[in-house]
C-alpha cells in the first residue's frame, strides 16, 4: 500500500528533500580583479630588477715566474782524484781543482766535507797525521810534474787553512761564488815531520766533497 506523502498541517506542497545555493559574480567586476591582479603582477617585476641590477667592470693581467738553477762542478782542472805513494814523514803532495759556479745563480757560500774510505792512522791522528790546506790563484794554475807542483802567475789567497785532513762543513773563504765564474785551487796534502815508525805501511782513502750554498733571498 502506496504511503501519501507527509504534509504539513496547512502546507499545500511537500518539503524538498534536497537543497543547493548558487553563488553569481557580476561579469565586468571578474574582469577588473584580473587586469588589478596583471597590474600587481608587473609592478612587482619591474621591482625587482631594479633590486638586482648592478653595473660591473674588470681587467686582468698574468706573469710568467721562472726559476734559476744553481750548479757546482769540478773541471777541466781536477787533479784530487790522482794519488801518491812512498810518502815519507815531512812530505806534501799538491793537486789543483776548478771549481765552476756553472748555474744560473750565485752562490752565498762554499764548505767542504772530508771523510776516509779506507782509514788508518794516516787520518785518524789528528796531530802526526795527514794535515791539508788550500789556497788559490785569480788565474789558471801553472802545472809541473808529476810529481804535481803548482805556481800562480797572478794572485794568491788562502781558502783553508792548515787543520786535520778530516774535518766536516770547513768554510772555506776568498771564494768567488758569482755565477758564470771559475775559482782555481790547490789542494796540499802533508804528512807532518813527527809522525813516528807507527805510521810506516799504511794506506788511507781520502774524498773531498764541496758544498755550495745559494746567494741570500733579493726583490726580483
């Protein structure tokens, strides 16, 4: 059996049994938000380019920095790797070297080094053993011999003075040093007059090594 709908006492048509609402904008006011909104929207652009634009400019330069070399060599003249034998107490032997300042940079200073590579008392004796010296001449050396003797046709000076024919970093003076330049020395070896019978039959291996340090540090 069909059931009548409800009615309200005095009601003539039925409630609804749903409900909407409808929200209606005027046309010509949706057009001016959008061209304020465009508006805004361009202002805020020009805005900010002018927060961020700067005006630059710039130069460069570049430079080329090379180093020297610095160089110690012996030659032409180099007679320390020749040795003597039959030496008797009171002898000497001489034997002339060139030391070449062959780099590009000077030197400041100049040591030498000796050591024994076959010992005896001949080295170890630092009284009655082999004692050495070193001068030098402003030119080349004028060479006798064998046996080696050397006399100087210019002028002398003293490198090293007489001490043990060991000794470590001697300085040596009145040295060139200057790149490009040649100092010619005599090296003289001598077995003093007192060494005794003790130091009959013995045989000592001397090396010689020179040190050169560079010139102090200038404004280049």
């Amino acid at each position: 059996m069909a059931i009548p709908p409800f009615r309200v006492r005095g009601a003539r048509r039925p409630l609804p049994t749903t409900l909407s609402m409808r929200l209606f904008t005027s046309g010509s006011n949706v057009h001016k938000l959008i061209a304020s909104l465009a508006v805004l929207g361009a202002a805020a652009a020009i805005a900010g380019l002018g927060t961020y634009a700067t005006f630059t400019s710039s130069t460069s330069a570049s430079h080329t920095i090379a180093t020297g070399t610095l160089s110690l060599t012996s030659g032409p003249t180099n007679r320390l790797g020749t040795g003597a034998s039959l030496v008797a107490a009171g002898d000497s032997m001489q034997r002339a070297i060139d030391l070449n300042y062959a780099g590009s940079i000077s030197f400041g200073s100049a040591t030498l080094t000796t050591n024994a590579t076959t010992s005896s008392a001949l080295d170890t004796d630092t009284t009655d053993g082999l004692h050495f010296a070193i001068d030098k001449c402003s030119v080349a050396w004028t060479e006798s011999g064998p046996p080696y003797t050397y006399t100087c046709s210019g002028t002398t000076s003293s490198v090293l003075a007489s001490a043990p024919v060991i000794g470590s970093n001697l300085a040596l003076a009145n040295l060139t040093l200057t790149a490009g330049s040649t100092d010619h020395l005599r090296v003289t070896v001598t077995l003093p007059s007192t060494a005794g019978n003790s130091f009959e039959n013995l045989s000592s291996t001397i090396a010689y090594t020179f040190t050169g340090v560079q010139r102090a540090g200038t404004s280049q």
